[in-house]
C-alpha cells in the first residue's frame, strides 16, 4: 500500500533568464542550397541525374519478364500468386 510522503522540494540551481521562440534560425526551401545531400554510388543527388549517372543501367525487357515471371504461368515466376 502506497503511503504519503510530505516535505518540501527546494531547487540546488536556480536559472535565470528569457525564453523565446527563435525567429530566423536559418535554412531554406531551395533543396539545391541544402548540405549534405545523400549520394548514389558516389554521385550526389543534386539536379537531374540519369542512370548512366548514378552508375546504374536500364534493365532490358527480357531482364524484366525473367524477374516478374513473364514466362511462367499467371505471371507469377513459381505459378503460386501469393
């Protein structure tokens, strides 16, 4: 059973001073202006970037009917569409 405990709290550090909401801490909306932008195979995802760029190449169409299956009966690689 939870009993009362009574007595006073006094504070070991008093802090002094004015809180506000800060107006302008910097920043902007321009994506290009940011620092720090995450990179693919090195290269920094600033502006238009192609495949090529990034050191990656298109898939061809075979490449796609091998990974979803095209051949395969209801297209699902093992016939099993769950």
């Amino acid at each position: 059973m939870a009993s009362n405990i009574y007595g006073t709290v006094t504070p070991k550090k008093n802090i002094l001073g004015e809180v506000s909401r800060a107006e302008n801490v910097g920043g902007t909306k321009d994506y290009n202006k940011l620092s720090n932008h995450p990179s693919i195979e090195g290269v920094e995802l600033v502006g238009d970037k192609t495949f090529v760029q990034l050191g990656l190449s298109p898939l061809t169409t075979a490449e796609i009917d091998a990974l979803i299956g095209a051949d395969s009966p209801a297209g699902g690689g093992d016939g099993n569409n769950g």
